[in-house]
C-alpha cells in the first residue's frame, strides 16, 4: 500500500526539513515507498515531507505515473543557481483540487547525492527546472500556494475550510 500523502494544512508541509544525515536503507525503503505514492497518485515529483517525513529527500519522475523510465532520488537537493523566469501552470499532491499559473526561474542548477551517496549536478529547464524548484520548496516548508496572489491563496483557503466542516460523506474531489 503506498504512503500516504498529507494533505494542505498540514502542519509538516509549513516545516523546514532536516538534511539526511546519513544515507541507510531506511532512507533508501523510504525514497522506494515515495515513488509508489508519487506513481500510484498520478504525480512527477514529491517530497518526504509529503508524507509526513520531515527530511529533505526528493523524488521526480517526469516520464510520469505510466511510463517509470527516469525516476531520479535526490538527497539534500540544493539549488545553487536560478536564471531567467517562466509562469507554468502547476498543481500539487498535497494541495487538493487546485491548479494555478506560477512564476518560477526558468533555469536551475541543482546539487544533490544520490542513494548510493555520489554527488550528482543537475543542470535544468523548462518542466524539470519547475519540478526541481517546487520540490525543493517544499522542503523549505513552502508551498506554491504560498507563491500566488493572496486574492487566489483566501479564495483556495476558503474552499478548503468549508471541505474540513463537510461532513466525510458529503465530501467530492471539487
């Protein structure tokens, strides 16, 4: 059964991670258990936080949930350079039922480790320089939610007060 992944607001979403002090092979079950909930939910990318593991480890699949031919785990992901910008529409697994234009950099570069512990250096644009970005905010305990107007961000916030006083057999996806 895949992890399951938290849900905005979530007080682990609006939290700092911890660096992966070591990489074991809790680290590595948990990264395997990361990709399944990312696949099994339709996603390209999560965060440890996500699901409820305050640490800064990554997953991003950009082949998507059908394909699975380019998962890369990211450990300590760390954008050391953002150039340019572009606004892409971006949605989130844990912010439910919501899709918004975003400003992000349009080129990144990023340091990691792998799970074997090898340093890895992505230089990104386009789709996975946004992945990166948002994957890594939420790291950083920020949501794109928290990059919108703050019109959109009290009208989304809105909604999901009136979802948490439906009663659980009323509750839709909308």
């Amino acid at each position: 059964m895949p992890l399951e992944i938290l849900k905005y607001p979530h007080p682990v979403l609006a939290k700092k991670a911890e660096p992966v002090a070591e990489i074991t092979d809790a680290i590595r079950e948990l990264a395997a258990g990361m990709a399944e909930a990312m696949y099994a939910n339709q996603g390209i990318g999560l965060a440890a936080p996500q699901v409820g593991a305050s640490i800064r480890l990554i997953v991003i699949d950009l082949s998507g949930p059908d394909k699975r031919e380019a998962l890369m785990t990211l450990v300590n992901p760390v954008i050391t350079a953002a150039s340019g910008e572009q606004e892409d529409e971006e949605g989130c697994l844990s912010v439910r039922s919501y899709r918004t234009k975003v400003r992000r950099a349009a080129n990144v570069t990023v340091t990691a480790l792998d799970l074997a512990g090898q340093p890895l250096t992505i230089e990104a644009d386009e789709l996975l320089a946004v992945c990166l970005q948002h994957e890594v905010d939420h790291l950083d305990g920020v949501l794109f939610i928290d990059r919108i107007s703050r019109l959109k961000r009290a009208m989304y916030d809105k909604r999901v007060k009136r979802w948490a006083q439906t009663p659980p057999a009323e509750k839709t996806n909308s």
